[in-house]
C-alpha cells in the first residue's frame, strides 16, 4: 500500500490545532466523498487521531513546532486507488489550510 505524508505547520498552539483538526475530521464531507465508511478514532491526550475506512487508512498527529503546532497526516491508499493519491492529498491541503488559517 503507498503512503505519502503532509505535514502542515500552523501558527495555532498545537491544543487548538487538534480542536479544529478533530472538528474537521469529525464533520467536513468532502473527505468523506472519498470513503463514505470513513470512521476517525481520536486520542485527546495524545493529540492524535487515526482513520479508517473501507478504502484508505490514515494516522493524524499534532505537535508542538516553535511558537505554533506541525500536523502531520499519513495516508496508507491501496495500490487500485494509487492514481487518487493527488486529489487525496491535494484535498487534504486545502482542509488542513483552511482550518488551520
């Protein structure tokens, strides 16, 4: 199964990071267009969360990165869905831009 990891650095403390990331995960559709069976398992202690879904799995993490936070998602797509892979991760961008501006 390829992976691909994004990071995103923002100038949010990593506890409002993982809020808003955890918000996102929780209620945005259209990542859910991707796997609508899509279930998110999230570790409040460790800022952490892990997805997953009949057609991909993924690992979530936020940390502490200067005066903001680093989130980082690793993406684990089976082979069949390997030519998704830059609409997945493009999508991802964009969401981790816009809840983490």
């Amino acid at each position: 199964m390829p992976k691909f990891t994004i990071d995103h650095v923002s100038s949010s403390n990593p506890q409002e990071a993982y809020s808003k990331i955890k918000e996102f995960l929780s209620n945005d559709q259209d990542i859910r267009r991707f796997d609508p069976k899509l279930q998110c398992t999230f570790n409040d202690g460790g800022m952490s969360a892990k997805m997953n879904g009949a057609q991909f799995k993924a690992d979530m993490s936020v940390a502490a990165s200067g005066n903001g936070s680093k989130v980082s998602v690793t993406v684990d797509l089976p082979l069949m869905l390997t030519p998704f892979k830059g609409k997945v991760q493009e999508t991802l961008q964009k969401k981790l831009a816009k809840y983490l501006a």
